[in-house]
C-alpha cells in the first residue's frame, strides 16, 4: 500500500483547476444579474371591464401575448408593466381609472377601454396628455370624428360592415329595410352611413325603430307590435347581445320571425353569439349576421388550445367559455404595443408639468408625456402578421380585409364572404365559379324560399284603393251609388276588371276595399291630379281607374306598367269621297308610277318591232301602219288581247318578262283600287291639326282630362276648346258642328278614341299624328313595394288571353265595326313597290336588242367595210337593209310561195295557196326601200357613180339577197346563187 501524496502539493493542483472555473461562474452570474437589471419596464394602463367574460377573455389574452412576445423576443430592453383597472361597465368609473393611470401611475400609454362610451372620454385625456390610447373593443364611426392624432382603434369600424349588409340587401332585390338599434352613441353612430348606403341601392328606410338600453319588456314589446303593422319585413338590428337577446325573444313570441321575414344582425352580436343562452339561438334561427372574416392558422388553432387551458386554470368556475374576436384582437393589439414601444426606445418616463398651474384640477394636473410622439410614430408604422391577419394601422385604424356571412341553424353555419373587391362569394378563393352568391339559407320559419321582403300589414287593415268617380265613359269605371245610404254598391269597369285579374296573378293574397273618391250625389270630389295627390298624402293605398301616367305625377306616386295602349290621337268625322270623285282610277297609282309604266309600254313595244319587223309581216307595212301595230302590241298586253305572232325568240323572251311586269302590275292595281272603292271609300274631314287651327274650328276634349295640356301647347285658342263627359255628348258636339256650336274635331287617348269609334262606326275615326303617352297604370305610394310585383302581374295578364277576353267583354260588343282603330293613311301604290320589276324588264329588253344589233352587224359588216362609197351612203345602204325583210328567214322560206332550184332557176309553186295576213298587203311598200329602179335594174346610190351606165349595175351578193324585186306583181326574187352566175 502506497502512501498519499503531500497534501500541500495536492491543494495547490486542486486549486489551480477550481479557482478559475468559480470565477468565470462568478462572472456568469454577475453578467446574469447585470443583464435583467438593465431591462427597462414601461407603465401602460389597461382599463376593462374585469368581471364580464369579454373583459375576462380580453384580458386572459393580453397576458398570454405579453408572454409569448417576451419569450421569443428576450434580447429587447424594454417591458410592459400591466396596470389595470375596472371600468364596471360604466363610463365615469371608466374616465376615473384613465386619470388615475395617467396622474399617479403615468403610464405612457393604455389599452381596453371598454366600450365606445368610455373610449371617448378617455381618447380626449389621451389627447390633452398625448399619451396613445390602443382600444380593441371600441368600433363606434363616432370616435373617428374626434380625430385624435393619439387614439389608434385596433378594431374594425362598425361603418366597414355596411357594403356587406347592402350587398346582401340588393343580392335579394329587398326594396326596403328597417334598421332596429340601441338608443346610445354606439348605436346612433352607424346609422347615417347605413341609410347612405342603402340609399345607394334604391332601398328605402321607411321607418327607424329606436330602443332605450334600459327599456322593459313591455316597451320592446310595444316596439316590436308597431313593427308587425308595418308592410316591411327586412330588419337589421345593431346593439349589443344584452339587449339583442331580449328583442328576439320577444320578436319570436309576437310572430316577426315567422315565414317571411328577414333579419340581419351585425358584428358584435354575430361575434359574440356563443356567449347567448340557447333558448335566445332558439329564437334566432334563420338570422343572417356579418362578423370579420378571422384566416385559419395553425397558430391560431394552436393558440386557441394553450388559451383554454390557461382560462380554465385561472378561472376555473367558467366551465363553458369559448375565444371570441375581441380576445384575438386584444392579443394583437398587446404585441403591437409591446412592438413599439421596443422600437420607440424609451429611457425616460416623467410627464412635463411645467406648463401646470398648481391650483390645478385634477384634470389638467397629470401634465404631457415626453415619449408620446415617439409612441405615436412608433405605432403608425408597425406591422406584422397577427392571429386576426394582416395588421396595419391606416390613420390610426385598423384595416378590414373580409366579412363572413353566417346564417344562424342551430349555430353559425357559413354561407359565402365578403370583400369590397369581389362583393358576395361563397368562397374566398379567386377560383370559385358558383353562380350563386351565397350557399343555401334557412331562413326564418324553416323558409327555405327566399322571402320577398314585405308582407301586407296583419292589423286587419285592407287596402284602401281609390276609384274615380264621374259621369260618361262609364265603361273603363262605374261606381253605383245606393240612393238611400249613399254607399257605394258596386265599382265595375274594365280597369277594376283588370285590377282584379293582376291581383289574382300575384303569388300572394292582398286584401283591398274600392272607396269611390266622390260625392253622395255621384259628382266627383275633384280631378285625377287631386286623386293621386291622396295617395301621397297617405288616404289611399292605391289608385285604380284611367289614370294616365304622367311625370308631374310620378314625383308623388309610384306607378305600376301600363296595361293599355299609349298616345293620344285626333278624332274627326269621315264623309263617303265616292260619289264625288270621277277621276278615282287614278288614285291606286302615283304620277311616278304612272309616267314610268307609260315609258315602259312604248320602250317595250319599240323593241319588240326591233326584233321583229324584218321576220315577222305583221310588223311590216308603211311606217305609219308599224308605229301603230307596235304601240297597239304593247298596250294590247295589259289585257293580254294582242293578235300579232311573236316569231324570233329574243322577242319572246323579252313579251315573257313584260308579261311578268304587266301582270304583278294590274293584279296590284286592280286590288289597290277595290280597295279604295270599298274600304277607303270613307276619308275624314280634317287630317291636319295646322288646318284646325287655320279655320278656327272648335275642338273638343274630356273634362278633367290633361288632353287640355297638349291643345294648349299646340297654341289652340281657348275660346275654341269645348268640354264633354261622355261619348253621346261628344257625339252630339259633332253633329252640330263647328259652326253652330259643336265641334270639328276631339281629341282622346286611344282607349278612349276606340271606344267612341266603335260605338259610331262610320262616322268617325282617329287620324294621324299621334300624341304619346305612357298609357293608363294603377297607381301607389312612392317606393311601394307592390308595385314590382304587380308590373310583373300586369305583363304576365296582357301576354295572356285574359286581356282579350276583358277587352271583348268591355268594348267589342259595344262595337259596330269589325276594327274600331281605323288609322286613315295613303294606299296609292307608288314606284319604290315595283322598280325592280321594271329594272328587270328594262335589262331583259336591252339585253335582246344589243344581241341583235350584234348579229345584224356582222350579218352585214361588208357594207359598212365597203371604201367604194361614202359614209353617209353606206348608212344609209346599211338601214334600208335594217327595215327590209329577211328573205333569209325560214318565215318567208316556208310561206313566201316561192322554190329555190338547185340549179339556180326560180318558179312560182304551183301550191302557193296562202290566205293573205291582214299585213300582206304591205308587201306594196317595199318598193320603197328596194335597190332596184322601175325595170328592176338596179340603182346607182351602191358603187362608183361614174361607171357605165349601160352596164348592169352589180351589188354584192349579201345585198341582192335581203332585197325583193321592185315589182310588186313578180313573185320571183333574185337568190344569191342566181346573182353570182350571173356575175
């Protein structure tokens, strides 16, 4: 066994390893201590409500942020003290903690602030100190107008909800909405750019419903009934849960949210609905709400988890609690404190006082923070991505980015978003291609139709539904008048039969009473402008009757669609133009047409000569006799009775074409002028308003009719405008005439003018022009939400044969005439019908004649080639061969009596038997044109006149051919093989 070492040796190694690993332990934990003491806390204020569960989530939150933001952000200097206070849900109290955190504590800057209430205030004393005020739960549009450069609102404004809750409006077609609200500044504030932008849309507010916090129930209830007897059924409702709760309960037991209603509630209820009994979800089901749009994130799932389980420990007698937007927000708004005031980089924490007085209130004693506007700056500029999105502040104010539709069902079940760039969508995503705006809604009642918005009010009032009452034209309207109780005992007429035809097509009952707008005695209690007006004052729910549509009075009321024919027309006597026109025959024809078909029977008949006259002897003949036969051919064509043969076949192409021509145009003409023997035969008096005006004739119109507005603006003399009530007195007016009182002509609206011409078929008619008008419509009071449905009631009644069957039930058998709308205008045939006509006639024409010259010339272009003779002498040659015959053509070979030998000799046929054409006898006239002199030599005027003249004159061939002897008894004509052995 060995001895130990010296123990003096053994200290000194000892000592030499342990000394220097204690004091760098001595040096870790001095830096250690040294680090956490150079950590700089700031005092921030946090004034909520505590003993409320918002306020109790709120705050839960904010210190989990704190935690989360320090442990990942150790290395920074600075860090938020929390000094909180309680608000007691009440604005003083809330005012009281604020001027205490800022004059005792002198926190640099604060959170919470409860509600909107107790933020203005306190962003006043933030002002005055500039001490930023951060609030995440106070969203009045009011606080914007404070416009603090120190208040920053880290929640979402209440106005940015409302393009959601009008897109949703107008995405139903509701044309009005009642909003329902708290009667405190945060429920005040929001309705101004609520009914701005309703208005926006075209929807009406008819009426604001105005609850005090502190109301009973009897008072909501009372409420609520004053809204049932309203025709609208489209709520929105803005307040907090507490009072929410109560006025759907109530809303449920007195019937509004029943079938057919519809009820949109905004963010703080929506955000908060699980924090709601079960029996106030009971009663709210069907409820559309609007809520910010929260992006799911794993950090906000893996958040929601570590705060349920930190809320229980902490408050473990709240069993059922769940995370609401409020707390996100408070987490959000916490780090961006945290964030800047980090970034501010703080070292001093007093308030300047120097500008304090000391008799100072306690209200101007808490002096001005030095770090505010570092704060200030601080804070606009930070950004980052928190558990609620993007947040960024935006002149103070936190901008919103989505909106969820939810529909209440048992729960909130999401049924589409909305963002101001894409409106509604089911879905956020860009490549969505669902047609429909939102998903599936049930609504209230377990309706899954979509409600039309209005109902008609259930406080057993029927519609009041004024007729007019008046003497005549009882046909449109008759009210019958009990002479013993001056009671009204029936309103008939064709427009109360259509008024009742378009409520029958309505999908929903309305009930309605007619009341006569009139005297007991029958008179009428004032004009049409008199009975519309009463709508707009409320006495009546509608106007049925002849009411015209007119813009002076569609600034008090609301018209439905006409259901009548438009326009106002002047009505005049006919008289019969028959016996007193001997030249009617020319009346179905224009003077154009007339001049053109007369050039059109000498053209053709000039060109059917052309191209006929050297084959065809019933063309031939002295000049005299061929101008008469061609014109005589022609004009023979309109009856069809021409005698003369038609033998070359370009003639017969072009008689075809004119046939075609001759024939459209006399069936035409023929119908034309039956026509105006029978049904025209009637032509009016007067057809020109000028030529009344001119004459000074008296003109008639209806009493209370606005027909004298347009006589007056046609300059009428008023001393000539004289008034009827009725068809028999307007009737009675025109039978005297104007110059004994009457009246030359009246003027009436169409369903009027068609009555009053049916009934003296005739004797009267409506001539042109035509005034227009918008025609008869019923008529309701402005931004009526009837009057969509019945406009689209009246189409689906006219497009239909139930018009016509209240038209032929009213009117048809009152009529004597097959068409009561006679509308006298010219029938006078003109040449725009039949220009084509003629154009192909003309170019059918033409076209034969050039290809006969074409032939004719190169048949004969040796005469015209001939440099023997002069120019004027082979013209001359040339056009006595033109009106001479074609001896070539099989016309006269087959029945000329002549036989051409093969060897060159000529004899009369013994078979040349031909009874004589009624032109044959012209054959004397062809001397006339003939080469040949008296003894047949022939003439001098083809060749050299010098040459011998006792040698035989010779022609060429092609001459001697075409040309007869010049004797008229000799039967044999020289042929062209004769000539040449001659020659």
């Amino acid at each position: 066994m060995t001895r130990p070492n010296n123990p003096t040796k053994l200290f000194s190694s000892l000592s030499f390893i342990l000394i220097p690993q204690i004091i760098l332990s001595l040096f870790f934990f001095t830096n250690t201590a040294m680090s956490q003491n150079t950590t700089v806390p700031v005092n921030v204020g946090l004034v909520l409500d505590i003993n409320g569960e918002v306020g109790k989530v709120a705050l839960s939150c904010i210190n989990m942020s704190l935690a989360d933001f320090y442990n990942s952000n150790s290395h920074y200097k600075t860090r938020l003290i929390l000094n909180t206070r309680d608000s007691k849900r009440d604005v003083v109290a809330a005012a009281a903690a604020a001027l205490d955190l800022l004059k005792n504590v002198q926190v640099q800057a604060m959170l919470g602030s409860g509600n909107s209430m107790q933020t203005n205030f306190i962003i006043q004393l933030g002002n005055k100190s500039q001490v930023p005020i951060l609030s995440f739960s106070a969203t009045s549009p009011s606080l914007t107008s404070i416009r603090s450069p120190y208040f920053f609102r880290g929640a979402l404004n209440d106005s940015s909800q409302v393009g959601a809750i009008t897109a949703i409006i107008k995405a139903f077609g509701w044309r009005e909405a009642v909003p329902i609200y708290v009667d405190n500044q945060y429920g005040e504030a929001m309705i101004p750019s609520l009914t701005d932008a309703l208005q926006a849309i075209d929807t009406r507010v008819p009426y604001r419903s105005v609850i005090s916090p502190l109301a009973t129930d009897d008072q909501i209830e009372k409420e609520l009934y004053k809204l049932f007897t309203l025709q609208t059924r489209v709520f929105i409702l803005h307040m907090l849960p507490s009072l929410g709760s109560r006025i759907f309960e109530k809303a449920n037991e007195i019937g509004l949210m029943n079938k057919g209603c519809v009820w949109i509630m905004t963010d703080v209820m929506t955000n908060l609905l699980r924090t709601l009994e079960p029996s106030v979800i009971d009663s709210m089901q069907g409820v559309i709400g609007v809520r910010p749009h929260v992006p799911k994130t794993k950090a906000l799932e893996n958040f929601r988890v570590r705060w349920k389980r930190n809320f229980l420990q902490e408050n473990p007698s709240i069993v059922d609690v769940e995370l609401n937007i409020f707390g996100l927000l408070a987490y959000d708004a916490t780090r961006a404190l945290a964030e800047a005031v980090e970034k501010a980089g703080i070292t001093s924490f007093g308030f300047d006082k120097t500008n304090v007085s000391r008799n100072a209130t306690d209200l101007e004693a808490f002096g001005i923070s030095q770090n505010g506007p570092k704060l200030l700056q601080a804070l606009s500029s930070t950004r980052f991505k928190g558990l609620t999105g993007d947040y960024i502040f935006v002149d103070g104010q936190l901008q919103s980015s989505a909106f969820e539709i939810i529909n209440v069902n048992n729960g909130a079940r999401g049924i589409g978003f909305w963002t101001p760039e894409k409106g509604l969508t089911q879905k956020l995503s860009s490549n969505s291609t669902t047609k429909s705006k939102l998903k599936p809604i049930i609504w209230p009642g377990d309706s899954t139709s979509d409600p039309k918005g209005w109902e008609v009010p259930t406080n057993e009032k029927k519609l009041r539904i004024g007729v007019p009452v008046k003497k005549g034209f009882s046909y449109f309207v008759n009210v019958t008048i009990d002479p013993k109780t001056q009671e009204p005992t029936s309103v008939t007429g064709y427009c109360i039969d259509v008024f009742k035809a378009v409520i029958q097509e309505l999908p929903y009952a309305v009930a309605y009473d007619f009341v006569p707008y009139g005297q007991p005695d029958g008179t009428s209690s004032g004009s049409y402008n008199d009975l519309i007006y009463q709508v707009f004052l409320g006495e009546f729910d509608a106007v049925v009757g002849d009411i015209t549509i007119l813009l002076n009075r569609s600034n008090y009321v609301d018209f439905t669609l006409p259901y009548t024919e438009s326009g106002v027309s002047m009505i005049v006597p006919i008289k019969d133009s028959k016996k007193r026109n001997a030249w009617v025959f020319l009346q179905p024809l224009t003077w154009d047409l007339w001049v053109t078909s007369g050039c059109f029977f000498i053209f053709i008949g000039f060109v059917v000569w052309a191209l006929e006259h050297r084959v065809n002897e019933d063309f031939r003949g002295p000049a005299r006799h061929q101008v008469g036969t061609s014109f005589w051919f022609s004009f023979s064509t309109m009856v069809f009775s021409q005698r003369e043969r038609v033998i070359s076949n370009l003639a017969r192409f072009v008689v075809i074409v004119w046939y075609f021509v001759v024939l459209v145009l006399t069936q035409s003409y023929t119908a034309s002028l039956t026509s105006l023997l029978t049904v025209q035969q009637l032509q009016p008096t007067i057809t020109d308003v000028k030529m009344l005006i001119k004459r000074g004739d008296n003109v008639g119109y209806q009493k209370g009719s606005f027909v004298l507005g347009i006589l007056k603006q046609l300059r009428f003399d008023e001393r000539k405008l004289v008034v009827y009530n009725s068809p028999e007195e307007c009737h009675e007016l025109f039978q005297k005439g104007s110059a004994n009182g009457g009246i030359a002509a009246a003027f009436e609206e169409i369903p009027y003018g068609k009555l009053l011409v049916g009934q003296h078929c005739s004797k009267y008619t409506m001539v042109e022009p035509t005034f227009k008008t918008a025609g008869f419509g019923f008529a309701f009071p402005l931004h009526s939400p009837l009057v969509h449905d019945v406009s689209k009631a009246i189409l689906s009644v006219t497009e239909g044969d139930k018009m016509k069957e209240i038209e032929d039930a009213w009117f048809k058998k009152h009529s004597g005439c097959p068409d009561a709308s006679t509308v006298v205008s010219s029938r006078s045939l003109g040449l725009n019908s039949f220009w084509g006509l003629f154009l192909i006639a003309g170019i059918a024409a033409i076209l034969a004649l050039i290809i006969f010259l074409a032939v004719f010339i190169r048949q004969h272009r040796n005469v015209l080639k001939n440099s023997e003779s002069s120019l004027l002498s082979r013209i001359r040659i040339f056009l006595r061969i033109f009106v001479s015959k074609d001896l070539s053509a099989h016309t006269f070979k087959d029945k000329g009596g002549i036989q051409v030998h093969s060897m060159g000799a000529t004899e009369a046929s013994p078979d040349s038997r031909y009874p004589a054409s009624p032109s044959s006898y012209s054959q004397h006239a062809d001397s006339h044109f003939g080469f040949y002199g008296e003894q047949g030599t022939p003439r001098t005027e083809y060749g050299n006149s010098n040459h011998n003249p006792n040698s035989q004159a010779q022609a060429p061939p092609e001459i001697v051919s075409a040309v007869e002897l010049t004797n008229p008894d000799q039967e044999i004509e020289r042929s062209p093989q004769v000539v040449r052995e001659n020659n």
